[in-house]
C-alpha cells in the first residue's frame, strides 16, 4: 500500500504535527511493506501525479484542496482528512464559518476520516457524517530507550540535589491567528510557578517558541510571570537541547474546545527526554495521570526527596503505558489496518477523458491564480465571478451590470464545446482581446427570473457594497452554471476575511488559507 500524506505547504513539514505524526510512522510502514510519503499539495497539478493507493489530506483547508478532491473522487482513487486540529465546532463564531462549509463538502467526497482524538468523532458526528473514523495517537520517537532514559533523570535528579536549582520549560507555538492560546496560556496559569517561589529550591524558567508569536503585546505580556525567564526562538535543535537539560516541561491547557481536543505529544516528547510534566487548566494529559503534576507543592516535595514522579524505578511503568497510548509499532499497525479496509471506488470515465467537467471553482474577491491553474489541468471549470480581478483564461465570467444593462455571462470556446447544442446556440461569439473570443449571454435570459437589484455593484473596492451583494451574486452564479451543467459540484476561492456567506444550499463549499 502506498500512503500519500498531502499538507497545506512546504513550511509544513518543518512542523511539530508533522515531523511527530507522520515522520515516525514512515519506519513502521516500511517494515510492513508499505510506503508512506509526505507531500506539500502543491505538487499534484495534473492527471498523471495521482499515483499513490490512498491519500490523507492534513490542514488543506482551501480550494486546491477540494479541486483535488473532486479528482480523487471522479478517478475511484480513496482519501480522507486527517482533523488533529478543531477549526470546526465554533458554530456561533462567523469566523470559522469557512473552515465548517469546506469540511461539509469534504465530507460529502471523502472515504474516512482520522483524528487525534476521539472528541473529533463528534465535530463529524453534527455534520451528519457516517464515515469511517480512526484515531492515531501521535507516537513517541522510535529512536526512545528506557536505559538512556534512567540515565537522564538520575543526571537530572542529582543536579537538583546539586545546585538546588529547577529548570522549568515552557515550550511550544506560542500563537494562533484565533485562539488566545500558547504563550496566553502560560500566562494565565502562571500560578502555578508562583506556587513554587520561595520553597527552597531556585526556579529558572525557559521559553521557547516561535519568532512570530514574540510581538510587542506578548512581550509586554510576559513581564506579568511571576518568575525570571529566559526567552529563546524554537528550533528542532534547541528544543532537543532544552528538553535534555530540564527539570520539568509547564504545560497547561485552556478549556477552548480546540486545545481540549488536541493530541498528548507535547506531554509524551517531554517525558520521553526525561523531563518532568507540569500541567494546570484542562486535564488534556489525563491518561499519562501518574506522571503528569497538577500540584506545584506535591512536585517540589518530591524534587527534594529524589522521589519524582518519573524516576529509575517506574521507568519500566511509564514504559509500559507509553506503549498503550503513544507507540509508533502499535499506532502505525492499526493505521495501516483501517486503511487496508478501505476500497477503492470506480473511475468516472467521462471526466477522466475531459468530455465532461467533474466540477467547477467559483472564484471570489481574493483568490489565487494556483486554483485556476489547477483547475485548468484537471478538469474543472474555472469561473470568475464578478468580484474577481484576476486577468486570466476563464471558462466563465460574468460583467458588472451597468447603465440599465446587464449582466452578461461570458464563456469560452474549451467551454463552449462542453455545452448541448440547445443551449450554445443562444451564445453570440464577441471579441475576447488576449484570451480569444468569448461567447456572450445576457444573464436574464439565461435565467428568466433574475434580477439584477442585488447583483455584485461597479464599486468592487467597498467592503460594504461587497457583503451586502456577495450572497445573492453567488447564487446567481452557482444558478447559471447548473443551468448550463445541470448538477455539476461548484468550489468557492475565497480568501477573503470578512464575514461572508460559504454554504449555500449545500451546492457550494469554500476554500480558505490554512
């Protein structure tokens, strides 16, 4: 079996969820005969690239990825989406209305689904899905040794009875472009560390993240912790080196549903280096209970008396229960299993030979000319709706209504040839300047009860104009292009941050940056 992981973007693959989700299941797979490649989704443009068994999509969250998976689909090729993180059960927040219409429609083309968690079951559960469902633990490294690890936490522990001295570490992103999470977390539950002041033992606290989260406002904020620290950028490398010489890992958790629903791997990274877990807030970790702190009094008691929670003599006991929750052996079997469970589907000929669209990508105010590309190549139309200003080859179009006049649908001569004979007669050829000749139609005619009241304004630059006419243009779109191709699946490009409408009568899903 070979396994395509695709992700948003190269940037990807230097991250944690990568690098410890899937990176350590490659050895598994391979002792199993299988294979497994990660691969940033921009590199599967055409036809012939599709040549894996079965594809995982992991944070795709745009319309390249529904574009795809419309291929995937049409092609009888298997693939499911990877939800280790929750941008899906905010029902009431309108900003993450996007992220809930590409899942319904993904869900609608999908084989499975698998998780981090088992809470993920119920996001998929209130979108009425009945897919296949697994959940892969993030493993811990293959490279683990219990006797390397007896001999990091006698250095550690002796250290401490040395100098005195516990250094704590917070590591981690300490961002999130919706969530008031990472170095926010830590300090609200700060408390925790000022708990352990004073109580004979010198605290000394690391934090390590990423260069974009240190912004003036969390700079600022981070003055407001209760203990000296020491602020460095995250990297692989330091992260290794940092986890290595510390005492315990501070790890809370707020009560947001998308850090309840995260995975253990931040937990089970830092017990595995040999470093103590402190955690406050939300009992993420719950199923690690016997080595994970949620009193600083009862850890400090024991930093004193050598008698952590992780020590030589329950190495054998963590060992075992990391083998229950986080084994890459365990995890990558059971992955591979569900897998082979799934089946592939058949090949929808007419659109893998181009006689017919498998779908068409609707463009909106702030797309990408990648969508269009892609499209192009795999048999999608492309169309521009009226608040797109991109100057490129579209299949369909549609001008502003002016004077009195208008709108008028433009099509061109690739699409026209996809067009009943009954319908394409009613188009009259017009001069197309770069990209040929269009094939022109009053939008009225085309669709008798069409009124051109709420359609897309000449004034394209005010926000205002734009959210008042965006609903009623879009549906006036989707309309016209299933008044040409009955039934066909449409895609929303829309990039834009305001607060829009992306469902629309389950004929149409959004693509949205990740």
């Amino acid at each position: 079996m070979n396994v395509c992981i695709l992700v948003g973007s190269s940037e990807q693959l230097k991250n944690a969820g990568v690098r410890i989700r899937y990176e350590r299941l490659k050895s598994v797979f391979e002792v199993a005969g299988h294979s497994l490649d990660i691969v940033p989704i921009s590199k599967f443009s055409r036809h012939d690239h599709f040549r894996h068994d079965i594809y995982i999509f992991s944070k795709c969250y745009d319309a390249v990825s529904l574009v795809i998976a419309h291929r995937l689909r049409a092609s009888g090729i298997p693939f499911g989406v990877d939800l280790f993180d929750d941008w899906f059960s905010h029902t009431t927040d309108s900003r993450f209305t996007r992220y809930r219409s590409w899942l319904g429609h993904f869900l609608k083309l999908a084989n499975f689904v698998i998780a981090a968690s088992g809470h993920i079951r119920g996001v998929i559960d209130g979108f009425g899905s009945t897919l296949p469902f697994h959940v892969v633990n993030d493993p811990f490294n293959p490279d683990f040794s219990p006797a390397r690890l007896i001999e990091t936490l006698n250095r550690k522990q002796d250290e401490v009875v040395r100098t005195g001295r516990i250094r704590v570490l917070w590591f981690g992103i300490g961002d999130n472009p919706h969530f008031p999470v990472g170095l926010q977390d830590l300090v609200a539950f700060s408390d925790m560390l000022a708990e352990m002041r004073n109580r004979g033992l010198e605290i000394r606290l690391d934090i390590l993240t990423n260069r974009r989260a240190m912004t003036p406002e969390r700079l600022a904020m981070l003055k407001r912790l209760p203990v000296a620290y020491e602020l460095s950028k995250w990297s692989v490398q330091l992260e290794r080196d940092m986890l290595n010489g510390s005492t315990a890992s501070f790890l809370p958790v707020n009560y947001q549903a998308f850090s309840t629903n995260k995975s253990l791997n931040r937990a089970v990274t830092a017990l595995c280096a040999g470093s103590q877990v402190l955690s406050a807030g939300y009992p993420l970790y719950d199923r690690l209970a016997p080595f994970v702190y949620r009193n600083a009094q009862t850890f400090l008691s024991d930093a004193k008396s050598s008698s952590l929670a992780l020590r030589e003599t329950t190495v054998p006991a963590f060992s075992r229960l990391l083998a229950d929750v986080a084994s890459p052996a365990v995890e990558g079997k059971n992955l591979v299993a569900f897998l082979d469970r799934i089946k592939p589907g058949v090949p929808d000929e007419e659109t893998i030979d181009m006689t017919r669209p498998l779908a068409a990508v609707i463009h909106g105010s702030v797309s990408s000319w990648r969508v269009h590309r892609l499209a192009k190549r795999l048999s999608v139309l492309s169309v521009a709706s009226p608040y797109c200003a991109l100057p490129l080859d579209w299949d369909v179009s549609f001008s502003i209504a002016t004077g009195g006049k208008g709108p008028d649908i433009l099509l061109s001569g690739r699409c026209m040839k996809l067009l009943g004979a009954d319908v394409a007669k009613n188009f009259i050829p017009v001069k197309g300047g770069f990209f040929g000749t269009r094939y022109s139609l009053r939008l009225a005619q085309l669709l008798p009860d069409f009124s051109p009241c709420n359609w897309a304004q000449p004034d394209l630059g005010s926000p205002l104009a734009f959210i008042t006419t965006q609903p009623s243009t879009i549906r006036a779109v989707i309309r016209a292009i299933q008044a040409l191709f009955p039934g066909l699946p449409c895609v929303y490009s829309e990039k834009s941050r305001l607060p829009l409408v992306h469902n629309f009568d389950d004929r149409l899903s959004t693509g949205v940056a990740a």
